[in-house]
C-alpha cells in the first residue's frame, strides 16, 4: 500500500470516527432536552390529553374510581359512568392509570377548560340539585350546593344546617 493510500485511510478514519463523536453528542443533547422538556409536563396536561378515556384515579377518601373521563377544568376533572357524574379535584388524586402517554399544553386547551373548580361548582350551586361530597378523610355531606367562595363551598342540608367545606378538603363530588 502506497504511503498516500494509507494517509488517506487514515483521514477516513478520522472522519468518521469523528461524525460517530458528532452523532452520540447530539443523541445525548436530545436525550437532555426530551427530559427537561418532560419535567415541565403537569398532571393536568396528562388529564386533558385523556380525555374521552377510560381512566382510573385513587382518590383520597374515597378510594379507586374507574370511568371514562369526559372533561378536564385547570384543576378538576370530570368522570361520567352511565348515569352517575363524579368530579375530582386534582389535589385529591393521589395515583392514576389509563393515562395517555401524550399531554396538551395549556395553550392548546380550550377557554372552558381554563375553568377552576369554584366555577364548576358555582354552576351546580346555580342548579340548586343535590350533591353528595365525599372530603378527603372519608367523610360525607349531603346538601345542596347554595354557595361558592374563593376556596370554599356551602352546602345547606336537607336540616338546614350549613357545611362550610373548604376545597382543599374535597375528595369526590357527584349529584344525587
């Protein structure tokens, strides 16, 4: 082999094992990327991309709830099964399955579902139906919803006694 020949192979070399360096930097700079892009994904962006799923979420107080998830608000979810609505705070979700892999931004969501739970419940107040309120430490409430306050719902019972129920407390909802 000509002294020229193997300089060339040389320079092959080099240059390939160099686009090999190239191509594992740029393959670990995705990787970085795809992982910080990830750590920015919400619980709610999993919920709304789910939408129209079957899903399961184990609620606090309440235990294990399956049924289709048919609307997501910006921190309350919607989940109708047959005749029975339940709606779910975020906060008392403490695990979830059935969740599609894909997540919606919130730029992409629509203006309603922008909407927090004292909007939803101002909606069933409005209504005057009966809800049943089950709150994070197992404990129920029967009533009516009468009204809303920024971080509270009043619940007038069939007594007459008012239950001021903070939502940090709430675990599940329906109407009865």
């Amino acid at each position: 082999m000509r002294w020229e020949d193997r300089l060339t192979a040389l320079f092959d070399d080099l240059e390939q094992q160099a686009e090999g360096l190239a191509l594992a930097e740029r393959d670990a700079e995705v990787a970085e990327r795809s992982r910080a892009e990830y750590a920015g994904v919400d619980l709610a962006a999993r919920l709304h991309a789910s939408v129209e799923r079957s899903v399961a979420v184990d609620v606090a107080g309440f235990g294990w709830l399956v049924a289709p998830l048919t609307r997501v608000g910006a921190d309350w979810c919607l989940f109708v099964d047959g005749r029975q609505e339940w709606v779910v705070p975020f906060a008392a979700v403490s695990a979830a399955r059935g969740l599609s892999e894909r997540a919606v931004d919130v730029s992409a969501r629509k203006v309603t579902a922008r909407l927090g739970l004292g909007s939803f419940l101002r909606g069933l107040a409005e209504a005057g139906e009966p809800v049943l309120v089950r709150r994070r430490d197992g404990a129920s409430h029967r009533g009516t919803a009468r009204r809303v306050g920024a971080d509270f719902l009043e619940l007038s019972g069939d007594d007459g006694i008012v239950d001021v129920l903070p939502f940090g407390h709430l675990g599940a909802l329906r109407r009865l």
